[in-house]
C-alpha cells in the first residue's frame, strides 16, 4: 500500500466512524464506545497511547504496529465524536510545517 492507498483508507475509516456516529448500528464497536459519552471515548485513547509506548519501549515490532493502529483508530473515533474532522489537525500540521 503506497501513502495515497494509505491516505484513502484513512478517509474511508473516518467516514465510517461519522456515519456510526450519526446512526448508531447494533453490534459496531464504534457504536458502543460512543454511545458510552466522551469520557469512555477519551478513556480508550489514553489506554491505547499507553500501550504503544510499552510496545515501542519493550514490545515487538508487530505488537506496536497493532497497537498504534489502535491509536490512530480511537483518535480518530475522538476527533469525530468532537466535531473535528482529519483535515482540520492535518491543516494545524501544515501551518506549523510552514
């Protein structure tokens, strides 16, 4: 998978986290974690950054690929559930690039 393949997915991830966001689907694991509130939401983001930085210090390479897809997921999840889209933190990216 080359970094626009990459990037796509991303976006097509993002769309499905809005749209269980808004219609809310028995049985999606997006769906239950949101409709626990924000605090549940923020919970799994921090649970899930700790365990990257175990992996990334003590863990196996595979193990903190896993884990860092869980991160990205969960903030992603996050992001949305706030109201803020990818775009807008990769503008911020953008604008302290420059």
């Amino acid at each position: 998978m080359n970094n626009e393949e990459s990037i796509a997915f991303l976006q097509k991830l993002e769309q499905v986290i809005q749209d269980r966001l808004a219609n809310p689907t028995e049985g999606s694991y997006t769906s239950k974690i949101a409709q626990k509130g924000i605090n549940k939401v923020a919970q799994k983001v921090g649970e899930e950054a700790v365990e990257t930085v175990i992996e990334a210090t003590n863990g196996t390479e595979e193990l903190l690929k896993e884990e860092a897809a869980d991160l990205i997921y969960h903030l992603l999840l996050l992001l949305n559930y706030k109201g803020i889209p990818l775009a807008e933190v990769v503008k911020v990216l953008e604008q302290r690039h420059q």
